[in-house]
C-alpha cells in the first residue's frame, strides 16, 4: 500500500512538473511572440522623418514623440524595453533621422549611441558668415536667425576656444 501511494506520488510530480514546463514554454513563446509584434517597424521603409531630442527630454517624451511620428507601433513597449536594457539613462540630444523601416529596438539604439543625422557642408573659401548662413539654412541645417545666435554665444565659444565676439573668420575649410 505504502508502495502504491509512493509511485502514485511519483506519477502525480511528474505530471505536475510536465505541466509546469509546458506553461513555461507556452510562457516564453508568448513573451518571444509580443516581442517581435512591438518592435515590428511601422512601415517599408519608405519614409524618414527628422525628430529632435531636446535636453532635458526622459524616455516617456522621446516614447511620445515616436509614437506621435508613427516611428515605433506601442510607447509602453518602447518604455519598458528602455528601462530593462538600461537604455533610458543613455539617451542623447540631437536631432535624429529615423525611418519608418526601423524596429523600436534600432530606434533606441540609435538615440542611445548619438547617432545623429549628419550634413555634408562645403564653405568655398572667402565666403562670408551671411553667405554661409543662406547656406546653412538653404541645407535646412538651421534657419539663418538661429546660426546667427550660435556664432555669437558666450558659451559655444568657450566651448570652441574662439576669443572672438563672433565665430566669424574661425569658420574654415577642412585642410
């Protein structure tokens, strides 16, 4: 008797722990399964958009913002993803080309690395600053007032070791 009720106990664990893993894995199938749904890309890649990253801006306005463009498919996945990678505390200002091709996950690697959209900008020699501001601007870079506000702030030009009140005629062609 105490033999039967052993081995009933024994069958009763094994059914018991066979069920445990197959809820476990139906568990990791689910998780992998919304996973890959919420960091689908929204679109083919087609469309790029030009997003902006402020100073001061946490992981819930950036989330925002992308979802706002249509650039990732659920804020709350961006969150969460962000705070789990530790991805939150890595973001960085700048202004951002983003496609619509993009997963949610390359969209956060991209904010957290500072890969920042770039420009190819050639000033001939001789140019003045207000040939190189319609320049600038032209390239929708900045528009003129603001390149006019850099190239005569105090701190940009600390930063930059010009001891001129202007950047002007410390704009040069690279060499």
């Amino acid at each position: 008797m105490v033999e039967k009720n052993q081995t009933n106990n024994s069958k009763t664990i094994k059914l018991i722990l066979i069920i445990l893993g197959a809820m476990a894995f139906c568990m990791v199938i689910f998780v992998l399964s919304f996973i890959t749904i919420m960091n689908r890309p929204t679109g083919k890649g087609k469309k790029a958009k030009i997003i902006t990253v402020k100073r001061g801006m946490n992981i819930k306005h950036v989330a925002n913002l992308l979802k706002r463009e249509r650039l990732i498919r659920n804020k709350t996945f961006f969150y969460i993803y962000s705070r789990i990678s530790g991805k939150h505390k890595k973001l960085k200002k700048g202004v951002y080309e983003i496609s619509n091709g993009m997963s949610s996950i390359s969209i956060l690697n991209k904010i957290a690395k500072g890969t920042v959209k770039t420009y190819k900008l050639t000033i001939p020699e001789g140019y003045t600053i207000y040939e190189i501001a319609l320049k600038i601007e032209k390239l929708k870079i900045c528009r003129i007032e603001e390149f006019f506000e850099l190239i005569k702030n105090k701190e940009f030009l600390r930063h930059h070791k010009i001891e001129g009140a202007t950047a002007e005629g410390f704009l040069f062609p690279a060499t």
